[in-house]
C-alpha cells in the first residue's frame, strides 16, 4: 500500500459526544487535539508526537456530567481511524514494542496489529485524577482504542509513583510501539500473517 493513502477522516456523533478524527499514519507527528480535557489533550499530542501520526481530534462531550463518554468516545473514534487508515496490513511491521521511562516511572508496551481488539492494561495509578483527567479513564481509553482498532494492546507498569510520569510514559510507550507495528517493511508486500489476512 501507498504511504499517501495511509490516512482516514471520520466523525462519530453520539447524544453525548461527537468525535471528528482526521489521521495520517505516514504524517509527521503533528498534532491539533481538542477534548475539552486539558490533560486529555496534553497525552493525544504526545501520542501523534513519538509515533509519527499526524493527528486532529476534535470532541464535544457531555463534561457536566464527567469525562468518560468523551475518553472512550475518542478512543473508539480514534481506533476506528488507525484501522481504517491501515487497510488491509499489507507490507506493515505489525508488532511492536517499547519501554519508555519518564524519570521514576517505566512502561511497557507491546502491540499486535492482529485484526483481533484486545488490551491487557495493568497501570496502577496512585490518584484519583491527573490534572482535570480521571485516572480511572485511562485504561478504558486504551481499550475502547485497542477495540476499535482492532488489535492487541499490553500496557504494563514496570515501576512508578509520580502519576503525572506513569501516565505519560504509557501514551509515549503506545506511541513508539505503534511507530515500530505500523512501520512498512522494506521488500515486504504481503499481508504480515500465515492466514493471508489481519
């Protein structure tokens, strides 16, 4: 597959949110992100940074209620892109992985562009909020997106006390996880898989 047309535009529009997505997966990592979460934002921006994928998300969610519609709506909206933007795997990496430190913090994390959406998410968080995000969302955001992009996501906490850094370090983790499995091999044509098909 060409890198010109590893992109996807999509809105997702739901009575709580609505999600505009444009994605460029051979972009250059820049990034105009607005949630409505400040902190939210700062992680996506970090996210397009270290893997390379251009990204503009733009949400409207019902935040006088909370933030969990708006987190796992872009979540989905966002998967549902990568996936697209992907198309059929031909000549990609498909796995990859990284173990990103942020001072005392250090997280892995593996991905496998399989066609199958899972998420294995084991990142103790030691507050209730970081900055205006609720700590509890991050694990769903990183489900509804492995769902929706319909991959295998491990995200494993190796050591931490500062939840600013842990959380940071799992966005920067997935980031260059997803720059190394979304990568086209040199020479490689085929769909990365014995079956013929992600």
């Amino acid at each position: 597959m060409s890198p010109s047309v590893r992109r996807a535009s999509l809105t997702r529009e739901t009575r709580e949110t609505r999600v505009e997505v444009d994605l460029a997966v051979d972009g250059q990592g820049k990034a105009e992100i607005s949630t409505g979460i400040g902190f939210f934002d700062h992680m996506l921006t970090q996210l397009a940074c270290h893997s390379g994928i251009s990204l503009k998300i733009a949400c409207t969610g019902d935040l006088h209620v909370d933030g969990h519609h708006t987190v796992e709506d872009v979540g989905i909206a966002l998967g549902t892109a990568l996936n697209e933007a992907l198309g059929d795997r031909a000549g990609i990496a498909r796995y990859g992985h990284a173990v990103v430190p942020m001072d005392e913090s250090l997280v892995l994390c593996a991905v496998d562009i399989s066609g199958r959406g899972h998420a294995q998410v084991d990142l103790p968080i030691p507050v209730e909020r970081v900055g205006n995000l609720d700590a509890e969302l991050v694990p769903e955001f990183f489900r509804a997106f492995a769902a929706h992009a319909r991959l295998t996501l491990h995200v494993r906490l190796l050591s931490g006390a500062n939840a600013h850094h842990i959380v940071e370090a799992s966005f920067k983790a997935l980031a260059r996880a997803l720059r190394v499995a979304t990568s086209l091999e040199r020479g490689r044509m085929s769909i990365p898989s014995s079956k013929g098909v992600l």
